[in-house]
C-alpha cells in the first residue's frame, strides 16, 4: 500500500486476497501445521499451538511493528515482500518450513530454505499465490533462541535478528539450526557455523570459533539503520549468545 | 497518490462508520485515511508518516485497531469502523479522555486520536492492562511531545478507574 500510494508499485492489475477463509486457517495435522498464508501476525502469536512448540515464530510476530501492523500484516505478505529484514523469516528458515504455492496449474511445495534467491528475488512465479506455510511438529525438545537488536522494541526494523534452535546429547550439541536477518541479502541460515559446532561441547573456544565463522557467513552492509561493522559484530554476539545459554540450558535440567 | 488514481474507474463501495452507513464512488486504492477525511470529513484520523509506522491514522475496522492509511477501501467494504468521532459519547471513552486530560496525555494533539483508540483497543481485551501491557498495546503509536509517561499513567488510570466502576 505504501508503495502504491507512492506510485512505486508497477502492477497495474491488483487483486485483493486479504482476509480469504482458505488463506486465514491454521490447519493442525499429527505430524505438521500448515499456516494459511493469510495468517496474520495476531492470529500467530494467539494460537496455542505456535506458542507451544514454534516459540520462535510467535517472538517475532510479536517483534513485528505495533500491534495495529500484526492486525494486519501476513505470514505470506511477509514472505513474498522478501525484506532481508523481516523477522519472522528465520524463524522459517530454523523450523525448515516448506511452502505450498497455488496456480491455475496446481499446487506444489517446495522447500523455504532457498526460496529468496537474491535481495527481494523469490523462486514463485508470476502467476503463483503462496497459499501455506507448512512447520514439522518436530522441536518441542529444542532449546529455542530469538533476539532482535533494533533501534528501539517496537515498530523498529532490526539491525540484527536472530532464530535459532539447538538439542544437545550429554555435552554434545546433537542438533543445530541458527538463522538470521538484516546481516545478507537474504534471510540466512548460517550452515557453516551449524557444521563447526555440530557434534562439539560447548566451551569457550567453540564460543569464538562460533562467532567468527559466523561473522565470515554474512554480508552485512551499511545502511540507515545499522553499519556493516555493528553488524557483523553483534551476529557474532548473538550466536555466542545463543549457543552459551544453550549450554547452560543442559545443566538447568 | 490522486494522480495516481485519477484515470482509474471508481467502484461504488459501502461501510458503517460511527453507527451510520456511508456510501460512495471511489477507488478502490483509495487508503481509507483519505476516504475518511476528504470524502467524510472525518479528520480525528490523522496523517503522520504514511507508512504504517506512528499510529497517528489509527482506526478500529470491524474491532480491529489498524492503520487507515495502510489500507485501501476496496478492504473496508462493507465493515463497521469507529473513528476517534464515534468514540466520544461512549462511556467507557469518556473515562480514557477524562484520564488523558487529567494526566498531561495529550500535547499537541496530533497522535492523540491514534492513543485514545489503541488504548481502548487495548483495555477492551485486557480491562486490567499491567504497565508492560499498556507499553505494548500503544507501541505503533508515536508521540514526540509528551515522553510517554503521561500517557501510559493516563491508560492506567482508566484502567484502574473501570476496574472500580
């Protein structure tokens, strides 16, 4: 809508799919949930489902703008929209969300985690409306972590987001999965730090080897509202972060 | 934006807005700020940013606190809105703007409509807001002349004082 008060979107042709009862649902299945992608960010965080075992999801939906935005903004919208910046995306990206797209052709699902292949670029085409968003039921164990370093809480686009999800066996970090945005053109998820801390203890010299590698991953810019430097250092931060209360975690049990 | 929609066909689109059914030719890109104050002369609604990011456009559409310029008409087709206008008369508002006046919560007046109506909004689902609610509830709306502090005291005065209705 800003955008096209703004004479800046270049559709001619808009077709209205707020509030379709076929995109509204949060459907519950033994296995998975698939989240209609008309959702919007208050029906996320009401659902007691998503609060149960998708922690993640439901922190960013509430992280999204006031209370007025998470009325009205969508899953889906928050998706096609690909802003780098948005933070219910690596809530996604840690859950290995699939998506399900419609067209006059059918359906098809495909996985989220490449689905944005370049800044604002996604792998739908033209004629396809993203329809779902599909969450394995599979992390009620996972040690869960989300943080949003923004200018203020609220109605503040970050400079650094983070979701991320880890299981450890004894010592040993079993399980990984750590996601990011506002730090790459894409919403990231850090493959290269899960490998170096996969199947490790966590200790102090994991921490920096974490952190690092982490850093190496992303490719922050300077923009309005962060630096490329303040960054790279708080991913960095936050994945230690992540990873020390992690640990922590274990010997709480 | 009127450039912009000026060549296009208008739509004949219909909602009720402050308990009265309003109908009229317009686009249906229209943002419903500018529908509600051109086209209805209701300016309570005020334009600050145009983004969605100050609350100062605030309505409530079918219940729902949201922003008006962030929506086009098309999607407020046959709803039920309330405006700051519709607000005064109705006894439980008369208490949040008696509460405002009395702790310095509005300045200028500019975001005023906006914090009146997420407040209400706010203390309809949680009629006993704790601080951290009311913070929550009135973070989408901006206000740059009083601090805050007035305002949030001013929401939970109101909420103690229906609390004790």
């Amino acid at each position: 809508m800003v955008q096209y008060a703004a004479g800046k979107l270049p559709a001619r042709k808009l077709v209205s799919v707020w509030n379709l009862p076929e995109l509204r649902r949060i459907e519950t299945f033994p296995d998975e949930i698939r989240i209609g992608a008309g959702c919007t960010y208050t029906d996320l965080r009401q659902n007691a489902i998503i609060r149960r075992e998708f922690q993640l999801l439901a922190n960013a939906a509430g992280w999204t703008g006031g209370i007025a935005n998470q009325n009205r903004g969508t899953l889906g919208g928050n998706i096609a929209n690909a802003s780098p910046a948005a933070d219910s995306l690596p809530a996604l990206l840690a859950y290995e969300a699939e998506l399900v797209l419609v067209s006059v052709r059918g359906e098809r699902r495909v996985p989220y985690v490449n689905f944005h292949t370049a800044y604002k670029k996604t792998k739908h085409a033209a004629d396809e409306l993203i329809r779902a968003v599909c969450l394995r039921r599979r992390f009620l164990d996972y040690f869960c972590y989300s943080r949003k370093v923004g200018a203020r809480r609220a109605q503040a686009i970050s400079k650094v987001c983070v979701a991320a999800l880890g299981r450890l066996k004894g010592p040993i970090v079993q399980d990984l999965r750590v996601a990011v945005g506002s730090v790459a053109p894409v919403p990231l998820r850090l493959v290269e730090t899960e490998l170096v801390v996969k199947g490790k203890a966590i200790d102090q010299a994991l921490l920096s080897v974490a952190g690092r590698t982490a850093t190496a991953e992303i490719s922050p810019i300077d923009d309005i509202r962060s630096t490329m430097r303040y960054r790279a250092k708080v991913t960095g931060n936050l994945v230690a972060e992540f990873l020390q209360k992690l640990a922590a975690s274990a010997k709480n049990e | 934006m009127k450039a912009a929609n000026s060549s296009r066909s208008k739509s004949e689109i219909s909602f009720i807005v402050n308990g009265d059914r309003k109908t009229m030719r317009v686009h249906p890109m229209e943002r419903l700020l500018d529908v509600l104050r051109q086209e209805l002369g209701l300016t309570g609604a005020k334009e600050g940013c145009g983004e969605g990011e100050c609350g100062s456009c605030s309505v409530l559409l079918d219940g729902i606190l949201v922003n008006s310029c962030l929506i086009p008409v098309l999607q407020a087709k046959d709803s039920v809105i309330l405006t700051i206008e519709g607000l005064a008369g109705i006894a439980e508002l008369n208490c949040l703007q008696e509460a405002f006046l009395e702790c310095g919560g509005a300045q200028c007046g500019i975001c005023t409509p906006g914090m009146i109506l997420a407040a209400s909004y706010l203390l309809q689902h949680k009629p006993q807001a704790t601080m951290e609610d009311i913070r929550e509830g009135l973070s989408g709306n901006l206000c740059r002349c009083t601090g805050y502090s007035q305002i949030f005291e001013a929401v939970a005065e109101a909420s103690r004082r229906k609390a004790t209705a």
